[in-house]
C-alpha cells in the first residue's frame, strides 16, 4: 500500500511504525473472511481492510478522529484472526493499537460512554474495586431488564452467581518446587481472574511446583495494562506495565527467573509485546529482557513434560483463545497436553473464529458480542462435550455465561490429571 506521510510525520515513533506496517498491506482481502465482526455485520468498514483504510487517511491527513472512523475501530476485537491469515505479515495488532491511542488523544466521545470507559478503566484492573463492583452487580442483576443501555444491562448480567474468596496464594511469596528444582519461575497472578475465578492460580501453582518449579508471587507485579491499553489509554496502561517490568526485573537480578509465567492468555499477548510498547522507553531493556522471558503456561508444561498422569476418560471441547492461537501463535500445546493427560479432545468448527470476549468488548459492544457467543457455543456443543477447557478468563467467562455445560481453564484439568483436587466446576459430576 503507497503511503504519503511527511517526513515530519516520520520523525514520530508511532507514525513509523504505522507507515511500515500500512505499507506492507497489499489489499488482498483474504483478512476479510476471517474477520468476526466482517462475518456478523458483512460491512467493509467493519473488516481489517476496511480499517486499514480509515486509519491510514487518518494518520495521513494528522486530523483528530471522527465519528466514523472512531465507530468502526471500536467494533474492532483485536482477535488477531487477520494477523494469522495475512500473507503478507501486516502487523495489525500495532496499527489498531496506535489508531487508538490517537482516538483517546483526539476524539472527544459523548459524556456517558466516556463515563462507561473511564468507569471500567478505574475497576477491572484492580482485584479490590472489581470485587465491589461485581457484589453491587449482583445486587442489581435482577432489575437489569429496566435499564435502556445495553452496556449498562451487560455490565450487570456479566457478574457471576458466586464471588470466590480471596486467596491467599495470590500474596506476594515463594512457592518451593517439589523434589529436585528444575525452573524457578514467577506467575503473573493477574487483575480481573483473581476476583472472578481464584482456582486458576491455585491450579497452576500446584502444576508447577509438582513439575519442579519454584513458583514466586513477585512483590509489586499486578495488571498488565491490556485493558486499558485497547482503550488506547497508553499512559496508564504503559504504568501498569512498567510495575510489573520492574518487579520481575527485582526476581531476575535477584535469584534469577528461568521464565515468567502466564496462564491468561490475553495477559500473555501483552507481556510479550512489552518490548514493542517500551521501545522508546528508558525502560526498553529490562522490558525487551521481562518479554523475552514471559511464557503461557501452556509453553512451559510443554517443554516440562507431564508426569504420571491419572485423568477420567472425559470428553473435554478445547476452546482456542484468540489472545493464544493468533496473538501468541500457539495452538498445539494446550490440545498436546489434554491428550497427553487422558482426556478426549475435540474442537468446533471454526475454531479460529473470536467468542466475543475480548477484554471489555462484551460490555461495550454486547450486541456483536452476543452474536460471536451464541456461534461459538453452537460449534462447542455440537461436539456433546462433557466438560468445556479454555486458556482466557474473558472467554471462561463469556462460554460459561450461556451453558451448563462446565467451563474450566485447561491447567485446571492437567492439575487434577496429575495429581490435584478434582476442579470445582465439575463437582456433582
């Protein structure tokens, strides 16, 4: 794709970024038939080749963003199906991220939706808040029906019938290995999951240490900043990040790390991307150094190797988060795993597809997202699962909210295959 940036434009970090990635674009279309949001609203404007286009007049014209532009881009996933299919490597995810970035900068959005925005920046990425937040939905949860905005409806319906307790093993400590240590790593313990679903770290600490690993819960390390950096609010989510890169690099100048460890997947994208995010950064190094090192737990069970294993013969449907298959490109691992431990995997159709999870994409855009949910669990329940594993709270929770059939995150299940208690969600099965 031809571009015509000035070479002021150019001397601007992001502005390069964008004219390499624009320029690698050849508009082929083939991003179009995996694009979700292409799929449901079969709008061009609502495909990456459509995008594309209306970031690139945008960041040409160096204008503030208009209604149009800012609709389209909102309607965005970030699922990264487009990245997976390109043949040509455009990197979209960095282009999106710096359209929006120049959209919080520029575009003034209307009084209530900047509420909304401003609401869930101040409260998912902090496990105290979120868990307040998640009570006075419950409270509320019944009159839902009476509210007119449906961000507002789903924001309520999004709480859960049950708010685990806290755990304590999300505190800041060392987990000793059992046996003879082969890894000492640290377990990013995340924001939202420890208020929505505590037994996924508690799973994955046990996996751990039972593999050998000496597990640290870093002092100082907390949200990633995905949430708010797909706001485009790059300050606070580059803060949040920051934390981390400087409580990991305490661990790695201390006793050492062999890896960081990731059992969220959208985290997982991010961390990995901390390189990208702070290359112009005082902090590149130690931000390239803490990428280098993050791993999804997936990754790490992998080259580990499970040991004696003792798994019910469960027929599990392996959902693929987007933040995995496409953002990290992993996909054999988690379904190796699952066989390797006993169960019987299965997969739907059209796996590559998004569930509509996505962060907070479910809350601010529900209609599309009902849409991508009620496709996915069609695809999941044709193949007469018993039992649903994911590798992303959001999508636990976005599956989870429409079946009875149990959603667990796979560590959940290799844990009890190989030696744990029996996942919560299955009880009474």
């Amino acid at each position: 794709m031809q571009t015509n940036f000035t070479p002021e434009q150019l001397r601007d970090p992001g502005i390069a970024r964008s004219n390499e990635i624009l320029r690698a674009c050849v508009h082929c279309g083939f991003c179009t038939a995996t694009c979700p949001t292409y799929q449901v609203l079969g709008d061009e404007l609502d495909s990456p080749r459509g995008r594309i286009y209306l970031i690139k007049d945008m960041l040409e014209a160096g204008r503030p963003a208009d209604e149009k532009t800012v609709r389209h881009i909102d309607r965005c996933l970030s699922c990264l199906a487009c990245m997976t299919t390109c043949p040509s490597g455009v990197h979209y995810m960095h282009l999106v991220d710096h359209a929006r970035d120049h959209i919080e900068r520029t575009y003034r959005r209307p009084r209530f939706e900047r509420w909304l925005r401003w609401t869930l920046a101040r409260i998912l990425p902090y496990p105290r808040r979120f868990r307040l937040a998640l009570l006075g939905a419950r409270i509320g949860r019944p009159f839902a029906g009476l509210l007119p905005d449906p961000r507002l409806r789903a924001m309520l319906e999004m709480a859960p019938k049950s708010i685990p307790p806290v755990s304590r093993m999300d505190d800041p400590q060392v987990f000793p290995a059992e046996g003879a240590r082969r890894r000492r790593v640290a377990l990013m313990t995340g924001c939202a999951q420890r208020a929505l679903n505590t037994d996924i770290n508690e799973a994955t600490i046990r996996l751990l240490t039972r593999h050998g690993c000496e597990v640290v819960i870093a002092e100082g390390a907390g949200c990633c900043g995905a949430l708010t950096h797909h706001m485009g609010k790059t300050a606070e989510s580059h803060a949040s990040a920051a934390k981390n890169i400087r409580a990991w690099m305490r661990e790695v100048e201390g006793a050492g790390l062999d890896a960081i460890v990731i059992n969220t997947s959208g985290c997982g994208t991010t961390v990995k991307d901390y390189g990208h995010m702070f290359r112009n950064d005082p902090l590149a190094a130690e931000a390239a150094r803490v990428a280098g090192l993050a791993r999804d737990v997936s990754e790490v069970m992998e080259d580990l190797g499970l040991a004696a294993v003792e798994a019910p013969p469960l027929r599990v449907a392996y959902h693929a988060a987007c933040s995995l298959q496409h953002g990290q490109q992993i996909r054999s691992a988690p379904k190796a795993l699952l066989k390797a431990a006993g169960f019987e995997v299965v997969e739907p159709r059209d796996a590559h597809l998004c569930c509509g999870s996505a962060g907070t994409y479910n809350l601010m855009q529900p209609e599309i997202s009902a849409a991508l949910k009620a496709r996915k669990l069609a695809t999941l329940l044709e193949r007469g699962p018993e039992v649903i594993a994911a590798g992303n709270i959001g999508c636990m929770m976005q599956i989870g909210s429409a079946t009875s059939v149990p959603v667990v995150h796979t560590v959940e299940l290799l844990d009890w295959a190989t030696g744990g208690p029996r996942p919560p969600a299955l009880s009474g099965r």
